[in-house]
C-alpha cells in the first residue's frame, strides 16, 4: 500500500534570547524564530522545522501544501519537484527556500516513522557519532561572560568551540586570548583568526573567498555554505575553489534531499564537509553523510529545540549519537510549549 499525504500544515514559534540582545559580527538579534512543518499520512505525522520568519508558514500552507498533498508518502523526489515547481514565480532562495527545507525534512521524517526506523538508518549511516563544535561566544558577551560558557563547555566534553568576532576588531586579540585560556590547550578554539575562518567575507564573494583562501596562513581552514539554497549553489561554490570546507544547512538547502546533493558534490572533489546548527536534525543527516566532519552545536537553537521537542539529543563526548531505539528523528512536539511561543 501506498501512503498518500492527507496534510500539510505549518506554524511559528518564537523564544526570546536568554540574556537579552546578541550579536555577531553584523547582526544583533533578540529572538530565534522556528517555523515547523508537520505533515501526515497512514495516521503519522513528520515532523520538520527551519530557522526562519514566521512568513514561511504561509508558504507552506499557501504554496507547498496545494501540490504536496495528496501525493505519495513515499515519493520525495516528486514532492520536491513539485514544491520547487509550484515556488518557482516566488523565487527560489531566503524564505522560499527554507520553508520547502522544512518539508522535506517533514516528509523525511514521516518516511521513517512509516518503515519504523530512526531517519540516520533510513538514510544509511556511515557513522553512529557525530562529532560537534560548540558554537557561541557572541560579540554582545563580555569578556567574563565569555570565559565562563567556553569555559563550560569544555568541562562538558566539548572538544571544538567557536566563538563570535569582527563586531570590535580591537578586541578580537583578546577575546581569543580569553577564550583560549578558558578552553585549554587540548580544545580545538574555532574563531576568525585561528585555525578555522567562517565567512571572512560574504559567501555569495566567491572571488573574494578565493583570494582569502590563497594567502590564509598554513593550518587556517576557509569555511563557507550556510546560507546555500541547493545543489548549484554549492557547485559554484566548489568551482571558484573558494573554500576548504563547504558548509550546509539541511533547513535552508532544500532539507536532507538538498543536503546529501551538498554531500555527494564535497565526495567528487575530497572536500570536507560542516554542518550548521539545528543539531536534533544534523545528527542523523549527518551520520549518513559520507564527507561530514563536524556538526554545530550552535548555542540558540541547543536552548529552543529540547524547549519545543522531546527526544532532543545531549551531547557525549564531544559529539553526538541518534537514538537507535526512536523512529525518524526521534522527536515528539510538546505541544503546551509550542503553544506558549506561538509567534
């Protein structure tokens, strides 16, 4: 028997930051948005989500939902085909393209619960573990504040931290010095000007990551790809040679479809592959990815996601394991929380 999709619905959620406004080094925020996809067949409900705007639940209600019910539960493939389709005149990338990540993560979900099998076994794994980077140490911090959560995490088990520079190039020295001291010598330190260098420059400056690349001292790591939208992003991405490690987001990059697309490329050039943030979803995309070195474990979305779901994942030794004994992603909604951040 073939399962038909009988519904496809959205809706938003919003939770205020823990210590008032953070930043980074261009954007200050004081919320994180989650927009979740939810979608039902043979009496099951996917689940999927996305970091996004409230707005993208409407594209999923008003775009999406149209062409993706009604067809089969089994064929991602087609509902994909048929959301970028249908999206098409609303423009592909930003807002569109997270919400139609959120669907696909929905679908791939609903798939697994359906073969009754955790969505890493669906998928195939290549590992069980998943090796993380704990990600914070926001500009906003003070200098005490920033010792004490990389501090933190390293007497958690965290092996790889990432901090926030370039709001204050003045006091980027120190911040890393501080947080150096905090973490130890034995923690892998993640930040703009050591070992490992996110986005020096836009993402979409394919020349500019070029030319960063090239003259990067021996050891520096260029990282880029968060913001990718699909496979053609990534592959032109790859062809300027911009990066050292591509980076992907399963809820911006057209969900786990567009994700193991973002794999497969890394595979036919050897090139390293991050995933970024919402770890309850990475853990089991990223434990079937064949390129994967590590997972962000991004301080935000580790606070929203055991707030609004059950059967989040914890961290163990740096690095993170699906449970083999829960179906899909192994997360359940609790809904009096989902409730109360209605955005």
């Amino acid at each position: 028997m073939d399962p038909k999709i009988e519904r496809l619905d959205a809706r938003a959620c919003t939770l205020a930051t823990e210590h008032g406004p953070e930043s980074d080094g261009t954007a200050v925020w004081d919320a994180t948005t989650m927009v979740i996809a939810e979608v039902r067949a043979a009496g099951v409900t996917g689940l999927g989500y996305t970091y996004v705007a409230s707005a993208a639940a409407g594209v999923i209600r008003d775009v999406l939902a149209p062409v993706v019910v009604g067809g089969s539960a089994r064929a991602i493939p087609a509902a994909m085909l048929a959301m970028r389709t249908a999206a098409r005149n609303h423009g592909l990338t930003g807002l569109v393209a997270c919400a139609i990540s959120a669907v696909d993560i929905a679908l791939w979900d609903l798939k697994a619960k359906l073969a009754s099998l955790p969505l890493a076994e669906l998928l195939g794994p290549a590992r069980r573990r998943v090796p993380v980077r704990a990600s914070g140490g926001f500009t906003s911090q003070t200098l005490d504040a920033l010792a004490e959560e990389v501090a933190h995490y390293a007497a958690t088990g965290h092996r790889r931290v990432k901090i926030k520079i370039g709001r204050e190039p003045d006091r980027d020295l120190e911040r890393v010095r501080v947080a150096r001291q905090a973490v130890g010598p034995r923690v892998e330190l993640m930040v703009d000007a050591n070992v490992y260098f996110e986005e020096p420059v836009s993402a979409d400056d394919l020349d500019g990551l070029r030319v960063i690349r090239d003259r990067a001292p021996a050891g520096m790591a260029i990282a880029a790809g968060e913001y990718g939208c699909d496979a053609s992003y990534f592959r032109r991405m790859l062809d300027a040679g911009a990066v050292d490690i591509l980076q992907a987001d399963a809820t911006r990059a057209c969900g786990i479809t567009g994700f193991l697309q973002a794999d497969a490329l890394c595979a036919a050039r050897s090139m390293p592959l991050s995933s970024h943030c919402a770890p309850a979803i990475h853990a089991h995309v990223d434990a079937a990815a064949t390129r994967i070195v590590h997972l962000e474990y991004f301080r935000d979305h580790a606070r929203m996601e055991p707030e609004l779901f059950d059967g989040v994942l914890s961290v163990d030794e740096g690095a993170l394991a699906y449970d083999s004994d829960r179906p899909g992603l192994g997360l359940v909604l609790r809904e009096s929380e989902v409730r109360r951040h209605a955005a």
